[in-house]
C-alpha cells in the first residue's frame, strides 16, 4: 500500500510594536498542494511489483518497475522503487569477497551452507537492532537445511569492538560478523542499512531489505526451489 505524507507548514504572523521600526517579514514559503492519492491501476501495479520483489522474480519485478516509472512519472513510490531496483540488480552477481576480512568471533564462508543471508548492519542502527535478531531466530528454524548468515559491519560512527559484542550479546547473535573498511558497502551500492543478500551457489539471488524477505523464500532456496516462487507464498519474517 502507497503511503503519503502530508507537509504542515507553519506561517509566523506578527505586527510592529506602535512607534518602534517597522519589522520586514520574509515571504511565506510556497505551500505545495499534497499529492493526489493513487489510482487503483497504480496501486495494483505497485502491489504487483511487491509481490514480484518477494517471489525472487527478478525478471517480472524489474520489468513492472520500469513500466511503473513510465506511467506515473511523480508518482511518491518512486523513490522506494529505486531502491528496489537497485537490489534487484544485484542479482546474478559473484556475493562479496570475504578474503581478508576481519572476524569478530567466529569466521564464516559460503561454503558452510546451501544458501547464506549476507547482512550488511551496524551496531548503531535502530532496525539492525530489531531487524537482526528477528533473521537469527530463522537461521536457527532452517540451519540443520543449511541456511546461514553472515554479517558484515564497517563499525562507522565511532563504534568499537566492544559495541559490536553488545550487539551480538544482545540480539542474541550466533552467526560470523566480520568487519570490512566500506569496499564492499560502496561496491555493492549499499546506501542504507540493514541490507539483506541471498547466496546460493555461488551468486547473488535476492537483495533488499529485511521487510521484504519471506520465509516462503528462504526455505524454497534451501531446498532448491527454482526461483521465481509461485505467487500466493510471501509470509514475512515474524516479529
């Protein structure tokens, strides 16, 4: 569903003091009309792409996507949708090198799983920190399948080894954390955190956010599902 919001702007009105100095006001910024809600074609054509998005159908999504951006040119779902896009680009592609990075506790590598989740985070994030712990309650559910996780973290904005363990001991983390000097955050396009990738033999099969991976997803790349999944099974991670 399209979400919009509405800007309030405030007006500031006053009025000189009786004998004092005329007071010169700036002119009031230009009030911009909210945007008109979205028709119902494009709102079953974003619901559409959401779906493609979360099935692995990186074919359909891409191409929804570009059409998208040709029929509602301002539309306010632009911007997420290229985020999307950028993900879904992502697909195909060799996952990042793990060659010498640094682990925190415990080092990891594609090989020890059928398919692994590569988590870009950082210790400071509010949605790591809720978002993290979620993906670890699903990599125990699936590990004897061979589902593993493997974060990588630039410890930006100050923070240290020690608020990297809090992390973990926090979020309950049981999963290789290694960190790396923002390479691999500027080669893959991250530009937010966290990010999700899906690795399965070898190459990058879906990439985005938390939100939008499904354990529909997860589990059919574990057992070798060929992707995309049938429409009807997108269940979210639960909270």
């Amino acid at each position: 569903m399209l979400r919009f919001a509405l800007l309030a702007v405030p007006l500031a009105l006053g009025c000189p003091r009786q004998g004092a100095l005329p007071i010169v006001l700036p002119p009031p910024p230009e009030v911009r009309a909210a945007p008109a809600p979205p028709s119902t074609e494009e709102t079953a054509l974003f619901d559409s792409i959401t779906v493609d998005y979360m099935r692995g159908d990186a074919v359909g999504a891409l191409e929804a996507i570009r059409a998208f951006e040709g029929r509602y040119p301002t539309s306010v779902a632009l911007g997420m949708l290229a985020d999307w896009k950028a993900g879904i680009e992502l697909v195909g592609r060799q996952p990042p090198s793990l060659a010498g990075l640094r682990f925190f506790d415990q080092a990891g590598a594609y090989a020890d799983n059928v398919v692994t989740l590569v988590a870009f985070f950082e210790p400071w994030c509010p949605h790591c920190q809720v978002e993290l712990p979620q993906l670890e309650l699903a990599r125990r559910d699936l590990e004897a399948s061979g589902f593993g996780i493997i974060g990588l973290t630039q410890l930006s904005r100050g923070s240290t080894d020690a608020d990297l363990a809090a992390f973990v001991e926090t979020g309950f983390l049981r999963f290789p954390i290694a960190v790396e000097d923002g390479s691999l955050t500027q080669a893959f396009g991250v530009t937010g955190v966290p990010f999700l990738m899906l690795v399965r033999d070898g190459r990058v099969v879906w990439a985005g956010h938390p939100e939008l991976v499904t354990l529909d997803l997860i589990e059919g790349l574990v057992a070798g599902s060929p992707l995309p999944l049938p429409r009807g099974g997108t269940s979210s991670i639960p909270p």
